[in-house]
C-alpha cells in the first residue's frame, strides 16, 4: 500500500475508532456490567418492568403503523403524479418533498398550533358551533401517526416516483400485448419492479419512526416510546437504565435495517441499465376523473403547506393576542426583532450555524479519506482492499446514520462523559465541542454517500487519461476529479449542515446552556408560551434550510 | 532492435486469464494492430503497454529499458480512448493544453503547441469550445490532438473509431493513419474490425482468447490464416476437414475430405506435415473458389450442385453441395448460374491453407 493511502487509512480508522466503535461498545459494556462484574442483570431488571416492555412494544408498532400509513398515502400519490398529467400536477409535485426537509422539533411545533387542543383548526370548530371544550386533543397514537404520516410519507412518494421513472415503459407494453390485462400488468409487471423502491421506502420510514423523538415528547400523551424512555432516564439520572434501554433501541434498529436490506437482496432488478424508454404521462381527459385528480393535487397541496403557513403566521402573532381566538387578531415583527436583537436569543443562531458548520465541513473533508478508501479505483489501479473489507468499512460509516440520534448521543456522553482510556484527562460532555461532533457522527454518513455517488459515476478512464498525459496522483485528485465531484460533495455538505442545523433528539440530550442551539431555544419559548418567538425561531430555519436546499439543488444540476 | 518488446506477458482477473504468455515486437515507425474479437484480451494488453495495468508475468522493454513497473504518469506514451475520455470541466484548449501543464510547460510553448496539435486535426480556433457542444467525430478529433500535443514516443489507440458512424469512421481512419506517418510516430491500435486493422495496419497480431494466435502483414493474415481460430475470426473462410493420406510423399500434400470424399493437392511444406490419419482443416477464402459450368476436370476440381444463390450488391454469394460438401464461393455476377445446376467447382491449390492449430 502507498504511503498516501496509509495515511488515508489511518485518518479513517481513528475517526471510526473514537467516533463509531468506542463508544458503542462503550454503551454495550456498561449495559453488561454491575458493582465490576459482568452481568445480564441490567437487562433482566430493565426488560421485567412493564413500563419498559410498554415503551418497546409501542415503538414498534408505532414505526410499523406509521410504515403502513405512509405507504397507503404516500404510493397512490406517487402514481397519481408520476404517470399522469392534469391541471395542479406540478404544484403538488413542487412540494411532495416539504417534510422531508421540515426539521421534526419545527414541524411538531406547527403542528400543535395548527391541529392542537388550542390550535388554529380546534378553535374554529370551538367558535363555530361555540362548544364548551375543544373538540379534541392532539395527543396519544392518533396524533402520533398524523403527524409521523405527514413527516414521513415523501420517502415513499418520492422513492416510488423514483422507481416508477426506472421501469422500461416497454415492459409493460409487451405485457398487455401479451394479453395481460391492466391490474395484471400492475400486480405482476409493475409492483415486482417497484419491490426495491418500497423496501427503501419501508426501511427508511421505519428507522426514522423508531428515532422520533419531538413529537412524542409533544403530544405523545400517554404512549411511552424507547426514544422519550431513555430521555426520561437520563433525566432523572438512572445511567443504567438509559444505557440499557439504549442498547435495546440500537438493536431494533440495526436488526430492521439488517431484515430489510436482506430482503431486498433477493429482489434486485438490473431494469435500471436496460435500454428503453421511461413511459410519458398520461394526461386524463375524462372530465370527472381530471376534476377529481386536480381535488386531490390541491389538497394535498394545501394540507403540505398549511403548518408551514401557520408557523409563519404565528410568527407575526403579538404575544397574548391568541388565547381563545381562532387566528390571532393583532400582528408585529415583535417576535423577529426579539430573536434577532436580544443578545441571549441572537446567540443561538450563532452557536447553531457555527456548530453545524463545523460538523459539515469536517464531514467533507473527512468523506474524502473514506471514498478514496471506499471506491473501486480505476481498473488497473490496484486494488487497496478486498472487497470485504470495504463492505466492513461501509458499514462502520453508515451506523450512526442508522442508529437513532438518541443512541449516537447517548454512547458519545457516555464513553466521553468521564476522563477516560482514550481522550486521557480530557472530558469531551460539557464543552462546545460535543455537540459539532454528535452532529458531525450523525451525518457525516450523508457526505460520504454523495461523495461516494459522484465519485463512482465518475468514468475511470478520466483518471487513467490524466495519467497517460504525465498527470500525476496529486495533480490528477485537483485537477480532474476535485473539479468534477465537488458539486456533488457540497450538495451533500448543505444537506447534513441543515438537518444538523434542525437537530433536538441528540442536542437535548447533551447539550451545553452556555452553547443552546436553535432547537433547544424553540423548545423553551414552547415551555415558556412564548409562541410567537418559538414560531418565528422555526420560520428563520426554515428560511436558511430553503435556501440551502436550493443551492443543494442547483449544484445537483452541475453534477448531472 | 525493436523499440517497444513484450516478453511473455500474462495477467488475469480473478480466475479469468485474460491475457496468456504474450509476446511481440513493435518496431519504429510501425503501425501495429492488436485484433480479436471482444473479450480476447486486447485491450488489455494495450493497458499493460500503457502502464494503466500491471502484467501478473513477463517483461514490458521500451527501446531497450524495462518499463514493466513504470506508472503510467511516467511513460510519455500518448492514449486514445474508446470513449475517448475528454475531461468534461475542461474547454477543448484546456484539454489538450493538460499533458502540457503535467510538465509545467511554458505558457508560449502550450499555446503553440496546443495550436499546431489542432491544426493537426483539422480544428483550428476550436479551443474556446467547451467539448461537450463538439460532435462525436471533434471529440475524437480532440483526444487525438490531447494525445499528439505531449509528443508521445509512443501512441497508443484503444477502438477510437468505433463510436463513430461508418462514413466518418472511414474518413476519420485514413487521415489518421496519414497524421501518425506525417509525424512520424509509432503506434499500437486495438481493434475488433478487421477491415480497419488491414486498411490501417503495417503489421497486426491477431488474439483470441487472451492468446497471441499469429502475427503478419494484413494480407498474410487474410490469405493464409495460420490457424483455425484465427480463420474463424477472420471470417468467411471456407473450412473443409480432411485427413492426409498416407501415400504423399512429395512436395504436393494429398488430402482427402471428410465430407465427399474429394481429393484435395496443396502445396505444403515437409515442417509442416500434419500426422497421418487425422482430421485438419484446411481453409480456402470464398472469393477463391472458382465455379464453371463447362465441365472442367484439372486439379481439385469438384462436381456440385448449386443450392443457393445470394445477390448481394457488388458480389453475389454462390453455395454449392459438392457430394455433401459444402462450399462458399463469391462471384462478381452470377451470370448463366441458376439454382440446382450442376457445375464444377475449382480449389486452386496455391490458394489452400492448412491450419496449424486444430484445437480450435
């Protein structure tokens, strides 16, 4: 192995060490341990109480619910909007995706002012027909799945979508001049094809049910799930327990991500190089089926963007002016100039971008140590590693992304939160620098996917070009694949800066009060009612996170 | 002395043996060929020339020095991909402008350069373009002139015609072959299309199956396939099976086929001789396959039938049965020839191959 590619080696080894291994067997250890023994008695004590057997079981089936949902929503629509045409189409297409970048402490918020007990909706009802109590409350299983359907289902829109546009429009032509019938075509042409598409779908809506954590710690009620379970512990001190039930929720998640991704092995299609042409949309031009469709596209518009719309209105809302009205009757910039101007409120935004910024930037730099490592170099180059190795090496890095943030969180104050065999005396809980390096080990496994992505659709015989014309590997990393891969890489960086921008499950775990992040400021002004300041908190992220994403999507467009 | 030599040279991928004990000589000046149909290994050994992949065996000698080891950053050769590999961010001055820079050249020693390769390929003024607006046929042009600008001792062409349509491939085909004398440059050109390699080549090495069957000049090759893979690749051979007999002891061999029963005279050399008594091919090209209707009766002459007749254009295509042997001759125009008609068919003797290697 060259000396460059040591060095590489050993800069992703470290980080993997300190961020990936050590503190999860750090967690598993002390789950394992009691008074300097080794023991299942942690788990014998922590799995006999039914408030935790409660917590797992409603976790689960919680996630599975939610999965279900949000593929009877989310899989129609795909089809609706992917193969056929019709007036309101593109509006709806245009803001499939809003949730997904909607961070879920904001969208919770807004949720509670638009469908809570007091809310926008529950007030007018309130008023309309004057009862004496709201006419219900946002709380418990319902509440929880509304809101993890509206988060969550774009991973099935989209990634149907996705699949649809793959499958070869002349499969199903030769199907039904084959004489299959339209509904034969769908069940055995069409769904087949999708199957990978709706694991991904599956599995990822899945985990990131599992991890939700603001909305049941919102307007859970009483349903108790791992994540809010372990958060409770914590608080209240009882270590053993968070580690334990910690533990647990790790070994859900990595058990579902291990079924799914088993499941889809056995259902891959090589559609996607085949030679064909995507099918063209249909437009609909039977009246009453077009005046439906157009219904549908506006409503759902309408509910996507209603508590965006509510936040921002709120946001303007002047304190006190909104207790039993529907909407509130008097309006200000009150609650901008405060966030803005107020020094200890200003500072969040500071400690947010900063944190964040650093997180994504060290997950840049750092993703291309990895992807070197990761990547099949060009055919002739040797090969730096065995191929399992580099599976080994890929599932280290995707962890943290697949273990809920509790987890992450949890594991790094733990293994970090005393003088310790690797940090010596220094203790990493507590000072500024726990929270960049959460968020870095939280998304840094977004970076190294995009950058991985750019990289292998780059064409070996670029690099091996740049050889034969004397280039050499320094000369041929700036200035052929650097040039070529850094939109991609970028585009990757805004993502994982936003959503740690956004960040409350691991930040209210270990965050400093001397350091609060934005999410952790909005959750006060909640606790504090002042709704107006948390709204308008929400609105300005929401605003950065816009703006990210469109600069995300311009670069995706160099790359393309 | 020949300038670029490998010496037994072997790589495999895993189990495949993609390239087996390859040997052969480039000499200054020469356009050589690597032919074979895909799969056979050329290109991989191209690769191995080109320092892009490491031989598993053997040794790589460029005038004299072993450069088996030497990364390709290192070798000066020039490369034309299949795909051509033009970099994409870069504007067409820019990209043949990069070899240039790799060496830190001038700023006045590139722009001529840049220019003069340009020039070369008929682009001139082109450089501001950016290479994706190009046509199939400019690229090509530019990964030519990317490759000619760094003055390579050596130039190597992996397929560079063959993303392009067949009028251009033609056009682009001689005035390629007429830049690399013009410059004097030696090349090494891989390619599946065995007009091409003729039409271009001085020399070509046909491969099959990560072997090196036979080298020779394109009409060498054409007419006397030394070989039963390398006729079958060279195509419309006809390939009878027949088996010498034993009472042949001059210079002419007697063969007799295993089809028909016909028998057959060939020039032949004594080294030559096949052993007795066992099935060879021998290989005769179809547009050497007389066909009379006057009843001629000299050497090799067969009675036949004739089954089918195929008009194609320029030639037609004449199958005849001679007793159950079935033989393709290629005719200017098949006047006075009719479906079913007896005739005799003539196998002039100097025309007939016999083929070395029967494991085919």
């Amino acid at each position: 192995m060259k000396k460059r590619s040591a060095v590489l080696l050993v800069i992703t080894l470290l980080v993997l060490l300190y961020g990936v291994i050590y503190p999860n067997l750090f967690v598993v250890g002390t789950s394992l341990q009691r008074d300097g023994g080794w023991t299942f008695a942690n788990y014998r004590e922590v799995l006999s109480q039914s408030i935790v057997l409660e917590a797992i079981l409603n976790s689960i089936g919680l996630s599975v619910f939610t999965v279900l949902l949000c593929a009877i929503i989310g899989v129609p629509l795909a089809f609706l909007f992917e193969r056929f045409d019709f007036p309101g189409r593109r509006v709806f297409a245009a803001l499939a995706a809003l949730p997904l970048v909607l961070p879920p402490l904001v969208g919770t918020v807004a949720f509670i002012f638009l469908y809570g007990e007091t809310g926008i909706l529950a007030h007018g009802i309130q008023n309309l027909f004057a009862l004496e109590t709201p006419p219900w409350s946002l709380q418990g299983w319902a509440a929880l799945l509304f809101f993890h359907t509206y988060t969550m289902y774009p991973f099935f829109y989209v990634l149907t979508g996705a699949g649809l546009r793959r499958v070869d429009a002349s499969l199903a032509e030769a199907a039904r001049s084959l004489g299959a019938s339209r509904s034969v075509v769908l069940r055995r042409v069409l769904l087949p094809q999708l199957t990978p598409s709706l694991i991904a779908a599956a599995l990822l809506t899945f985990m990131t049910s599992m991890a939700s954590f603001s909305a049941p710690l919102l307007f859970g009620g009483n349903v108790r799930v791992l994540t809010l379970e372990i958060f409770t512990a914590r608080q209240r001190g009882d270590l053993v327990m968070a580690v334990t039930e910690t533990v647990v929720l790790a070994i859900i998640s990595l058990a579902a991500l291990i079924f799914f991704q088993r499941y889809e092995g056995t259902r891959k299609f090589a559609a996607a190089t085949m030679k064909g042409a995507p099918r063209r949309r249909a437009a609909i031009a039977s009246g009453k089926t077009r005046v439906l469709a157009t219904i549908i596209a506006i409503v759902f518009a309408i509910l996507l963007v209603l508590p965006v719309a509510t936040l921002v209105l709120v946001s303007f809302a002047r304190e006190g002016s909104w207790t039993t009205q529907t909407l509130p009757s008097d309006y200000t910039f009150a609650n901008y100039v405060r966030v803005f101007s107020e020094p200890l409120a200003a500072e969040v935004f500071v400690n947010s971008l900063s944190m964040s910024a650093i997180a994504a930037v060290a997950a840049l730099l750092w993703s291309f140590c990895v992807v070197t490592l990761l990547v099949k170099p060009g055919r002739g180059r040797g090969r730096l590693f065995a191929k399992s190795w580099r599976r080994l090496l890929s599932l280290l890095v995707l962890i943290p992304w697949a273990l809920p943030g509790t987890v992450v969180a949890v594991s790094v104050a733990e293994a970090y939160g005393r003088p310790g065999s690797l940090l010596g005396s220094f203790v990493l809980v507590g000072t500024f620098w726990i929270l960049p390096a959460v968020y870095f080990l939280r998304f840094m496994p977004l970076v190294v996917r995009a950058l991985q992505a750019s990289m292998e659709q780059l064409d070996p015989a670029l690099d091996e070009a740049a050889g034969s014309l004397g280039a050499r590997a320094w000369q041929r990393f700036t200035r052929v694949t650097l040039p070529l891969v850094w939109p991609g890489a970028v585009a990757g960086t805004l993502l994982a800066f936003v959503i740690a921008l956004g960040e409350y499950v691991a930040s209210v775990l270990v965050f400093v009060p001397a350091n609060r992040p934005i999410s952790i400021a909005i959750a006060s002004e909640l606790r504090d009612f002042n709704l107006g300041a948390a709204a308008a908190y929400g609105v300005v992220l929401i605003v950065i996170i816009s703006i990210s994403m469109v600069v995300a999507g311009k670069l995706e467009k160099i790359r393309g | 002395m020949p300038l670029l030599s490998l010496k037994n040279v072997s790589r495999s991928f895993g189990s495949t043996r993609a390239v087996a004990d390859v040997s052969l000589d480039v000499e200054q000046g020469e356009f050589f060929g690597l032919l074979g149909p895909s799969g056979c290994g050329k290109t991989t050994t191209l690769r191995m020339i080109a320092g892009l992949e490491k031989p598993d065996s053997g040794t790589i000698q460029f005038q004299n020095a072993d450069i088996t080891n030497l990364p390709a950053e290192r070798r000066g050769f020039g490369m034309v991909f299949q795909n051509y590999a033009l970099f994409p961010h870069l504007n067409v001055f820019e990209n043949v402008a990069f070899g240039l820079r790799a060496r830190h050249a001038s700023k006045a020693e590139m722009t001529k350069r840049v220019a003069s390769a340009l020039e070369l390929v008929q682009l001139p003024g082109y450089g501001k373009r950016a290479v994706d607006e190009l046509s199939g046929g400019q690229q090509q042009r530019v990964a030519i002139a990317r490759a000619i600008a760094i003055q390579p001792a050596l130039l190597l062409f992996d397929e560079p015609l063959s993303n392009l349509d067949v009028s251009l491939r033609e056009e682009t085909r001689s005035e390629l072959r007429e830049l690399v004398t013009r410059l004097g440059l030696t090349a090494v050109y891989v390619t599946h299309d065995q007009e091409e390699a003729y039409a271009l080549c001085d020399r070509i090495s046909v491969m099959v199956g990560g072997r090196l069957m036979q080298t020779g000049e394109p009409r060498e090759l054409y007419e006397h396939p030394s070989d039963i893979a390398v006729a079958r690749f060279l195509g419309r051979n006809n390939l009878i099976e027949a088996m010498r007999l034993s009472s042949s002891n001059t210079n002419e061999g007697e063969f007799k086929t295993l089809e028909g029963s016909h028998t057959l005279r060939l020039p032949i050399k004594h080294s030559e001789l096949s052993p007795l008594n066992q099935p060879v091919f021998l290989a005769i090209r179809p547009e050497h396959v007389q066909i009379h209707t006057n009843g001629d009766s000299g050497t090799n002459s067969l009675r036949g039938n004739i089954r089918e007749i195929v008009f194609a254009g320029a030639t037609s295509t004449v199958r005849v049965d001679a007793d159950g042997l079935l033989l393709e001759a290629l005719v200017l125009q098949p006047d006075g020839l009719a479906v079913n008609q007896e005739c005799t068919v003539v196998l002039p003797h100097d025309r007939l191959t016999l083929l070395q290697n029967q494991s085919g």
